[in-house]
C-alpha cells in the first residue's frame, strides 16, 4: 500500500511528491505501490498519473467511486 500523502497549500507545486515517490522507490526497490483515491479528486489523480502511476480499477464504497492506481508497468 501506498499513502495517504497530505501536502500543505504552500508546498504544492515545488516537487514534494516526487521527493516523497522517490524515496520509497528507493527504500523499497521493485515493490508496486498501490493506492485508491477518490474519483473526484482531480488534483491527486492527476499528480499520480504524473509520477507514472496508471488506473488499474474502479469500485464504489458508500455511493463514492474511488480509482485504484498502481506504479506496476502495464503488462503487455
């Protein structure tokens, strides 16, 4: 699992995410991070298919749809 990740207002936009994604690369090497947010969370989804993340799959919990996201490459 991966998250959640919280960023305040004033450190969005200067490579927080990243440094954080980096990080757990490297700390753990060829591990897939999975992770599920809400649908109508543009701003975060778009932030994770920027990192290289791709959607995976889509459920609904409580009349909300949440997609979940995984840094695994596509198989093909």
């Amino acid at each position: 699992m991966y998250g959640p990740v919280c960023v305040a207002p004033d450190a969005r936009g200067l490579g927080v995410l990243d440094a954080l994604y980096a990080r757990l690369q490297a700390t753990f090497p060829g591990r897939e991070a999975i992770l599920f947010i809400r649908e109508d969370n543009p701003r975060s989804l778009k932030a994770h298919l920027r990192l290289g993340m791709r959607a995976v799959a889509r459920y609904d919990f409580g009349g909300k749809v949440f997609v979940v996201l995984s840094d695994r490459p596509d198989p093909e």
